[in-house]
C-alpha cells in the first residue's frame, strides 16, 4: 500500500495552506480521482501482470509456479500462438473495414439527409445496448444456425460451401462487426456533423462536383472520426474472445483472447503463458496503433 | 533470502491475510501481491521450497448455520427436478419447506475446470465463494480434497448418508467418504436425434461417418471424449495405459476435428447445439438426453453407449473450505439421500442415482424408470457394455494431458 500511497500523495502534497500557489497546483487536484483509479486499477495489476508473465512453473508441483525471471514464456507463448496472433489481427482488421464500410454512409446520412429522423436513427444505433453483449452475440447463434433463414437461403443457393456459417470465421467476423458498429458510428457522426455547410456549398461554388466534394472537403474533413471509430473497433476486437467463443470453431477461428481463457481458466500452471499473451497482444497493438496514428492521424485529431 | 523464498501462492495468501486484517478491498489485495511480486520477482531465481500442500492442518471456518439458515450451492445444467410451469424445484421447495432453510441453487458450473479455476484463488486465500455446496466430478474432487479446499462431513449429521451405494462408498481420491456424497453418477455415451440422423448409432464408426460430418459435437471433459475413443481403440481406459494410449486417442481427436467431423467440443452447453439443429448426434451424457426430450417435445432423442464401450463418472457434493454453513449443507445432503426424494431427482434427471432403496421408491412413481439400467445399472449391465471409469490420473499426468487435451481442441 505504501507504495500506492506515495504516488499518490506526491502532487496533492504542495497545495498547502498558501493559497497564492493553490490556484496553480488545482489542476493536478483534480487529476487526482483519475490518476488515482488508473494507478490503482491499470498501472498496479499491469505491474502484477508482468511479474506473473515472468513466472516459473514448479518442477514437480503441477499448477504451482514461482517467482523468476524467466522470458522463455514469451518465446514459447509467441511461437505455439503465432496462428492465434495472426488470426486476432486479421479478424479485427476485417470487422473494422467492414464496420467502416456499413458505417461511413449511415453516419454520414445521419449528419446530411436524416433530417427529423435522426434522433430515432441514433436510438437504433444504440438502443441494443440496452441489452447484454453476450446475449447479443447468442442471438447470433441462433440467426446464423443450420436451420436458421440465412443459412437456408445460402445453402439453397449453394452459395455455401461448408454447408454451415456458425463455425466458421464468417461468422466470428460478422460478430465482431455487429458488436462494435456503434463504436465506428458514433464518432463518425460527431464529426460529420460538426461540418459546416457552407464550407460544402463552398466547394460547389468553386465548379466541384458532388463525388470532389466528398473526396477534397468532407472526408478530409471526416478523419479525426474515421480515425477515433477505426481505434475503438480495431482495438477491443482484436481481443475479444465472446465472439470467436460463441460463434467461431474449435481449431481455424479461435483468437488469442480464447487462448489466454483457455491458459488461465483451463490448463493447470497457466498462468505465466496467460500473462505474457496478454504482454505480447498489448505490444502488438500499440506498436501497430502507433504506426497507424503516426502515418493517418495528423493534428487532426485533437 | 537465497534459498529462503517462500513459493508464490503460499506468498500471496500470506500477504492477503495480513491484508484482510488491514480491511482491504480485493482490488487492493492484489496491488499489495503485485507490489511484493515485484520486489521478490528481482531477488529470486533459485527455485524456492516446495509448496506445503497437505501438510498444513485444516482449519475450519465457525459454523454460523444455526443463526444464518442459507445453503447455497452450485450445480450443473439439467441436473435437479425442474418445473416449468411454477419455474421452480420441487424438491428444493420441499427441503425449503420442511426445514426452514433457504436453499439458494445455481446452474453455475458448465464445466469443472473453468468452474474450480475462477473459484480457485478465492478459495486458497480463505474468501467465501458464496456457496456452500459444489458438486464437481471424481478427478476434480481429488484435487481439490488433496489441495485441502474441502471441508469434512460430519457423518452423525447425516444418516441417511449410509444410504450410499457400496460400489460408491470407497473411492480412490476419499476413501470413507469424509469429504464428498455422490450426487449423480452417469454415463458417457453417444446421443443423437433419430429422425434427423435416419438410422441408428451404435458405435463410434457410425457416428463418425461422412453423412453426419460437421454435425457432430463432443464433450470438453476430457475423460468422457478420449475415454469413450481410447475404449473404441481398444484400451482398457480403467486399466493401465500410459502415454502412448493417450497420444494414440489425442491423434484420433486431432484428426475428427481436422476432417470437419467434429463442430465443436463443448461443456454442458451443447445442450443448445442440439436444441437448434446445429448439431445432431454427438459425445454426450446419459441424462441430458432425456431432458432434452423433455424441453424439446420430441421422442427422436436416443441415448446408446457405443458397442466398445462407455464411461462411468460420478459427481460430487462437497462443502468448499469457506462455507460457514457446514450444518445446513449437511441437512441438505441427508435429505436428497433419503430414497423417496432420491428417486424423485432420478425421475426428472435420468442419471445413475447413487441411493439404496431409491429404486424400490420409483416402483411407485415410475415401474418403467425402475427397470431402467441407465439409472439403476446392475453389475452385469456395466460388464456387458463395458462401462468403466477414467483410470486416476497422477499429479504430473495429470497436467501434461490437460495441456495436450487443451491444445488438441485449439487453445
């Protein structure tokens, strides 16, 4: 505890009883809560996260490990999980093009063409989530089952070749896109809508067409949101395991939020190859959000 | 500190110890863990003592049933008379009844692993899970019995727990049944729906057949999918058969699951595979197919242990190491082994019931159930269908099958 507390102390400590420096130090005051709770709940279990990561298992005591520094449950955990790590990539990658695709012409008829239904598009979009996720994702079992209407058409179209979606890793990448729609949606929409008109009308008076318009002025100017929705889609799904659990198979669709269940909750001594997937997919994603926010991401976006 | 290192559970509970005397929240417990983790983390490199394990004395919670009557207690899907219509447990609202003991029941466990490794680390650091009774298969028992996670019974409190079979008294992993009563015990074996499949399924050839593939769904408890394929392989699966069996079966399995045959290996949940068609035969239990006909309205569910043989397994009630409702759950097990209400729960859940005289009770309820050998099996029934038990596994065995097992249906 001693150590939480120091942190913590440290900034609230110099807003003493001199009231000339209390006006300065009273943003860090109220930085506080959230510095608090991230040190608390983020920064201290990531710190016992990775001492778990570095764990050893116990020659002879299965399910025990013991304190070590042992990076071998990186390597190992990297090299059985490669597919793992392949496929959570992918999977993301794929529901957030799709999530885009669905989502950039309904935000964008949201914030030009909706008019006095735009409020009641914005309670579809977010009306499901009145209701749990899992639940969400169940119902997707049962609309994408062997019986259900859409497997049905399709087989009868042999447009099927497996004979069935759930499964299969159509269906663990129309569960990812169906569950985080509203988050590529909503930011879109904030910044579609924060277009100013006369700016569009503008590039009609300079002889633009509809299609150049789009292309120069309102998408450009759509980026800080294309770019905020495509994070918060991209990030959460590449760990997601609901998804790849409830609708996916066995072997070819399983990701690596399934392995690190799997580690944690089912394999005797786990623990340690749970913790450094956990470390690895982290790296993995920021290195790859940095690459993207620095080659996409300009001022922009603040 | 070279040499002197405690191991790191006994570490980490001795720190949350000295936390819950503090007060502390659990958030707070594990970043006090994290915190001595890390410093520990940069000294120790030798590996430290050996944990303790079943030296350490059993020291048991005070008993505060008498002024809280609450039982609460954990069980699995489809495994306790149900009524729809009043959407309650008969049974249960029966005991509820005549001893004034609030019996709360949860369908919490779908599969032993997930279910013991989330509430594993609440129980070795001396957290109530908040219930009283859970009911885990033979080998999780043994584990956690050894782990000293379990609280002995008091057989005075209990008499009509003589009611036991004698096949069922002396177990490997309890013997004298201190620890542990048998809820159910049934059979793994193969399930499919008539209709749908056209034809019978008598053995694991005609399961695993090219008009069923991706149709299929198997049992993520590794005892009954590999014990029924190593008796298809000809393994005597009570026997002793060592690793080369074993990799022989994870083989067949890799390639069921490879070839498309197999759509998923599941807990108790593929109970809704079923129900929705998107599984028609399969790996199953004995009882739940009978629920299944039940919830469903349809006859065509078959169960039949497959020509090479099946397996037996038994789950057990058992009072977790934190309960301080000792008495109550006593109460609770006395009365579902009295035959009456044992054949009752048999009735409704079509396992094997583990009570004397409860098969006398079903000649009341039911003659035809009474008869049945998937609930009261005679000796020569087992032989002749040759249903056996998952021979014990060792500790080491144990956690090197569980890994291949878990890397086989692929995680």
């Amino acid at each position: 505890m001693s150590a939480v507390a120091h942190g913590a102390g440290a900034p609230a400590a110099p807003a003493g009883p001199d009231t000339a420096t209390r006006g300065k130090f009273l943003p860090y005051l109220l930085l506080l809560p959230g510095a608090l709770w991230l040190l608390i709940f983020f920064v201290v279990p990531l710190a016992q996260l990775f001492t778990v990561s570095l764990q050893s298992q116990f020659p002879g005591y299965p399910g025990y490990y013991y304190r070590d520094v042992n990076f071998r449950n990186y390597l190992d955990a990297f090299t059985e999980f490669a597919p793992h790590f392949g496929r959570s990539l992918l999977f993301a990658g794929l529901a957030t093009f799709f999530a885009f695709a669905l989502s950039y012409p309904l935000a964008y008829a949201m914030a030009f063409k909706a008019g006095r239904w735009r409020s009641l598009m914005m309670i579809c979009i977010i009306a499901p989530f009145f209701t749990s996720f899992i639940l969400r994702t169940i119902a997707w079992r049962q609309i994408l089952a062997d019986e259900g209407p859409v497997a049905k058409v399709l087989n009868t179209l042999h447009l099927l070749p497996g004979g069935h979606i759930t499964e299969t890793w159509m269906a663990v990448v129309a569960g990812l896109t169906y569950n985080f729609l509203p988050f590529m949606v909503l930011p879109i929409y904030a910044s579609l809508e924060r277009v100013d008109p006369r700016v569009l009308e503008a590039g009609g008076d300079l002889y633009a067409n509809g299609f150049t318009t789009f292309r120069t002025v309102t998408l450009p100017m759509s980026m800080p949101g294309v770019l905020a929705g495509t994070l918060l889609t991209f990030i959460p799904a590449a760990g997601d395991y609901v998804n790849a659990e409830l609708l996916g198979s066995d072997r070819s669709t399983k990701m690596v939020g399934n392995v690190i269940e799997s580690q944690f909750f089912k394999v005797p001594g786990g623990y340690p190859t749970a913790a450094a997937l956990s470390f690895t997919l982290m790296a993995l994603i920021l290195a790859l959000v940095f690459v993207y926010v620095r080659r996409f991401g300009t001022d922009e976006l603040v | 500190m070279k040499g002197r290192i405690p191991p790191a559970d006994p570490g980490v509970r001795a720190l949350i110890r000295s936390a819950r005397a503090s007060q502390l929240s659990r958030r707070n417990l594990l970043s006090i863990g994290a915190a001595g983790a890390s410093a520990a983390a940069l000294s120790a490199c030798a590996p430290p003592k050996p944990p303790a394990g079943g030296v350490a004395a059993l020291k048991l919670p005070t008993d505060v049933s008498a002024e809280e009557k609450i039982v609460r207690w954990a069980n699995w899907t489809a495994y306790l008379d149900y009524d729809d219509t009043t959407q309650k447990y008969p049974s249960l609202e029966a005991f509820i009844k005549k001893t004034g003991i609030q019996a709360t029941y949860s369908e919490d466990i779908d599969d032993n692993d997930s279910y013991v490794s989330k509430v594993r680390p609440q129980l070795e650091a001396g957290q109530d899970i908040e219930k009283d009774i859970i009911t885990l298969t033979d080998w999780m028992a043994n584990r956690l019995i050894r782990d000293r996670l379990i609280q002995p019974l008091e057989l005075i409190q209990m008499p009509n727990a003589g009611n036991l079979l004698p096949a069922l008294r002396e177990v490997s992993f309890d013997p004298g049944r201190n620890y542990s009563l048998t809820w159910q015990s049934g059979f793994a074996g193969i399930g499919y729906d008539k209709a749908k499949v056209g034809r019978e399924l008598k053995s694991l050839d005609d399961l695993f057949s090219p008009d069923l593939k991706g149709k299929i769904t198997v049992l993520s408890e590794m005892r009954d999918t590999l014990g029924l394929i190593m008796a298809w392989q000809g393994v005597d699966i009570s026997g002793n058969w060592g690793k080369p069996e074993f990799d022989k079966a994870i083989a067949k399995v890799d390639e069921l699951l490879t070839g498309g045959f197999i759509r998923r290996v599941k807990g108790n949940a593929y109970m809704n595979d079923l129900k929705s068609g998107n599984a028609i035969a399969g790996i199953v239990w004995s009882g739940d197919l009978f629920i299944l006909r039940a919830e469903t309205e349809n006859d065509n569910w078959e169960f039949t242990i497959p020509e090479s043989g099946g397996t037996l397994w038994s789950d057990n009630l058992m009072v977790p190491i934190t309960s301080t409702h000792r008495r109550n759950a006593e109460a609770l097990m006395n009365y579902y082994y009295d035959p009456a209400v044992a054949a009752e729960v048999a009735a409704y859940v079509n396992y094997v019931c583990p009570v004397v005289g409860a098969q006398q009770e079903m000649e009341k309820l039911d003659p035809d159930l009474a008869q049945s050998p998937l609930i009261f099996p005679t000796e020569d029934y087992l032989t002749k269908s040759n249903i056996k038990g998952f021979r014990a596994l060792t500790a080491a065995e144990d956690q090197e099958y569980s890994a291949e097992w878990a890397k086989v249906v692929g995680n």
